[in-house]
C-alpha cells in the first residue's frame, strides 16, 4: 500500500467496532474480534478483499447487524478477483470447520476468497498479523491447524491440502522438503 502509514485509522476503526454492542449470541463468538479486524483492515485499505469480504451485501450487512450493530465503515472498493480454485478451497474449508460458530461459514467464504490475492494469506485478509490468521484457523478449522505441523505459510498449506484431497500432483504450492524456498515459506513474516 502507497501512501501514509493507514494502521493508526485500521486500529480505530476496529476498536469503534468492537465497542458496539453485539447481539448476545455474537458478543459470545470468538470471531468476533477477527472479523472486526478484516472489517477494519478492508476500510482502511489493507488485503485484496472486495467491499463485503466476498460475502456479498445482504450477507455482510447481517454480519454488521449482528456483531456490530450501528457500525457501517466505509469499504474500500476493489474489484472481485477471479479464483479458479475458490470452490474447492472453500469446500475443503467447509468440510473442515469446527462446527461451533455459524460465523465459521462465512470465514470459509473471506479466507477462500483473500487466496486471490498475491500477498500471505493474513495480509491479503487485512488482519493485522500472521498471529491472528493463526487464531482464525485453529478457532474455526482446527484439523487443519493441527495438521499444519510444520508452520508452513496460510495459503502454501491450504493450496497443498485441497491438492492432496483431489489427488493432484502438481500444485501451486512447492513440495517443500527439496523446495530452494524453503525458508521463504517456513521462516518469520515481515
């Protein structure tokens, strides 16, 4: 992103969003402080996700109902990336959802469709850090979380799953162990 440093306003913008009062069953939701960073992280013009997190306006304006009654930031516009592989992304998502948060659905929708974008994964959802994506995914998918032994990067490893799950040998992602990136997918992010 070019310009001034926008996470002062990001950061405002979540905190206003958090101290709405949520309805109870959202106030309750653990994934309530993640969307209000990717609601936030979008307004103020961090990731690749569209207007809504590519859950659509009807969709989101009920998430902003339910979670952030009252709140309404204003989106930054981007176009809606195409994704050859969003279906079977957010199928393997689906299939592994944690099955305690109606939230976990739409996640598997913005994470599903941030894989667009050309950053890592928690960049292009506009969260704030790779540690949150980290929560995100143990929150909501904790199979995969718990299969991502080696730390390997968000979206290396979701790409690596769904290939691996429709018999696929040659993937997007890299077999790591012969890989001359390795330390580039499993080291620190910037």
């Amino acid at each position: 992103m070019n310009g001034p440093d926008r996470t002062p306003y990001r950061q405002v913008l979540q905190a206003a969003l958090l101290d709405s009062p949520a309805e109870p069953s959202p106030a309750g939701d653990p994934n309530r402080f993640i969307l209000a960073s990717m609601i936030a992280g979008q307004a103020a013009g961090f990731g690749c996700l569209p207007a809504h997190l590519g859950l659509g306006a009807e969709t989101f304006e009920r998430l902003l109902a339910g979670y952030f009654p009252g709140q309404a930031p204003a989106a930054t516009e981007r176009p809606v990336c195409e994704l050859p592989e969003w279906e079977d992304l957010h199928k393997l998502l689906i299939d592994e959802r944690a099955n305690k948060h109606a939230s976990e659905a739409w996640l598997a929708v913005i994470v599903a469709s941030a894989c667009a974008g050309s950053d890592h994964l928690w960049q292009d959802l506009g969260l704030a850090s790779r540690d949150e994506l980290s929560k995100l995914m143990w929150i909501n998918f904790p199979g995969l979380a718990r299969a991502n032994t080696g730390d390997m990067k968000w979206k290396k490893f979701l790409y690596r799953q769904f290939c691996s799950r429709e018999g696929i040998h040659v993937c997007p992602a890299p077999s790591c162990a012969v890989c001359t990136d390795f330390a580039k997918c499993f080291g620190p992010e910037n």
